[in-house]
C-alpha cells in the first residue's frame, strides 16, 4: 500500500484523533505530559506565517542557485543540507526559523521536555531539507535508530503548509514505544508495523507556522503522494546541556535565559563553514552581548 490508498481508505488518519494538537494557551505541563505519553506532539501557530514564508523564499532561491535546473521533475529526489550551508546572500533561512523557535512559546515546551532551561541546539544533528513529493511505500524509522541514539526529540518544521494528499509532509504512530523496534530492513519499521493498526496512525496537516515535535523513539516517516510539489522543512535538534554527549556539540549553540529571554549564551563550532551562519542577524538578534575582547 501506498500513502494515497492510505488516506484514501483510512481518511481518518489526517485527523488529530488523540488530541495531541496545542495551541499558545495551554499549559505546558500539559503538553509535555502528552509528548511523554505519545511521543509527538503539534504545535500550532508556534511561528508566524510572515517568517515562515520569508525563509522558504530563500531556501527556494538557494536551490535555485545551487541545484541544476532538471526539466523532468519525475527524476527529482530532494537533498539535505546542514543547516549552515543553505544561505541566499547573507539570509540563512535555518537561522531565521530556528532564532524564532527559540524566541517562541514552543521554546518554554522545549525547555519542560528537558527539564531545564539550559539547552544545546546541536547543530550537527539538524537538518534543512528539500523535499519532492514522490509517490511512496509505507515504512517508517526512529531518529534513535537512523539519526543519533542520544537524541531526544527532534522539532520539524515544515515551511509552509502541508495538506495531506497533496505535499509530502510527516506522519507518526502513537503512542511510541519506549525503545528501537526491529528493523526488517535497512533501519526501516517496514510496511507491517504502520499498517497494522490504522488507528494509531495520525498524518497531521500543518498550517505555516504550525511544528511537531517527536520523540527519538516516535515511529514516523515521510509521507509521499506523487505531485512532484516541492516541500521545505527545518529540523531542530537539541538536548539540555548538561547530558549532551561531547562528541554532538560541534558545531552546537548554547541557550540559558537573560532577563528572562531564552539567549544564545556560547557558540562551539571549529567548522569555518558554519561560521557566517553563526555570526547570521538572525542568531546575533538573541545572543548576549559580549564585552568587547582588547
Ligand atoms: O523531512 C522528512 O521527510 C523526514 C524528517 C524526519 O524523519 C525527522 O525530522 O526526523
Ligand atoms: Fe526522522
């Protein structure tokens, strides 16, 4: 089976059947305790549309310049990137979304979920993705498994949004289990396990603005309905500092809270690559102001 005879015959799975969608106003205990139950959670409105639509237009012109012109869409595959490498001009579109995420009422979700409000981004294990809706299989994996084992959870972020049917976005099975599966194969779940109860199956709309965030072991995938439209996404990646493993803070950005506000409090990076990134307005807008170095 495939994505569209999914939705076609179980068109209930597009529905937020377990109420796992929040908006600003709910308490954040509350939507930490769904996420532990469930292993993903959405959240609505969580960034503005105006912002989510001006860093697609620079992802779109970074493709644009970097990846060859294909006349037939068919053959498209989509890419990843490190998120310090899509850049159109001095905009990174990655540090655009990412600095609100952090200005945002989803960082206070963030912050509940690690118990703590000094956190790393990891940098290393986000991703800025261009995707092609292609016509796909079910399967599914956890980040556990085919991303990094230390990761906790992971923000998605698509920019725009995402109808299901028509773009390539993300589904989940819930609850998660509490560890990895077996993979029949390549890390993959594999068709079975999605299937086998359609009731735990949830494929969320987004509106642009709209993020999920799931658990390391949250069984997911991405969806595929064969429209060849393209599809941009941001996945944010972070840990609270004190658990972070040395080997995933490079590059990394540390956030602590000044007057109040979650900051960018230390950058790690010996990557000359991500250092305009670094240094990017966007990410300089929330970071501390350091005295000058004589
Ligand atoms: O962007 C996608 O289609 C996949 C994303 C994903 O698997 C993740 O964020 O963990
Ligand atoms: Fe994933």
């Amino acid at each position: 089976m495939n994505f569209k005879g999914l939705i076609e015959s179980h068109p209930e799975v597009v529905q937020d059947r377990h109420s796992l969608s929040f908006s600003r106003h709910r308490r954040v205990d509350e939507i930490a305790a769904a996420y532990s139950r469930s292993g993903v959670v959405m959240l609505k409105a969580a960034l503005p549309p105006a912002l989510i639509a001006g860093s697609s237009e620079a992802f779109q012109h970074f493709i644009a310049s970097c990846e060859k012109a294909q006349p037939d869409r068919s053959a498209l595959e989509g890419s990843w990137y490190s998120p310090w490498l899509v850049r159109d001009g001095d905009c990174f579109p990655a540090a655009m979304v990412l600095s609100a995420v952090i200005r945002s009422w989803a960082w206070n979700v963030v912050e509940e979920i690690c118990c703590s409000s000094h956190i790393v981004v990891l940098l290393k294990w986000c991703t800025a993705r261009h995707g092609v809706d292609r016509m796909l299989g079910l399967g599914g994996h956890q980040d556990a498994k085919v991303v990094a084992g230390e990761v906790p959870f992971s923000l998605w972020i698509p920019l725009g949004t995402i109808e299901p049917g028509t773009s390539s976005g993300l589904g989940f099975v819930v609850p998660a289990p509490k560890d990895v599966l077996p993979t029949p194969r390549q890390d993959d779940i594999g068709a079975d396990y999605i299937v086998h109860d359609p009731a735990k199956l949830w494929l969320p709309p987004y509106a642009a603005g709209d993020l999920t965030i799931h658990s390391r072991f949250s069984p997911h995938f991405t969806t595929g309905y064969g429209t060849l439209s393209d599809r941009f996404s941001i996945e944010v990646r972070a840990v609270p500092s004190r658990t972070a493993p040395p080997e995933y803070v490079d590059p990394a950005i540390y956030i602590s809270r000044r007057n109040g506000l979650p900051t960018v409090v230390e950058i790690n990076s010996s990557d000359n690559e991500a250092s305009a990134f670094l240094a990017s307005v966007d990410l300089a807008r929330i970071a501390e102001l350091r005295k000058a170095v004589v």
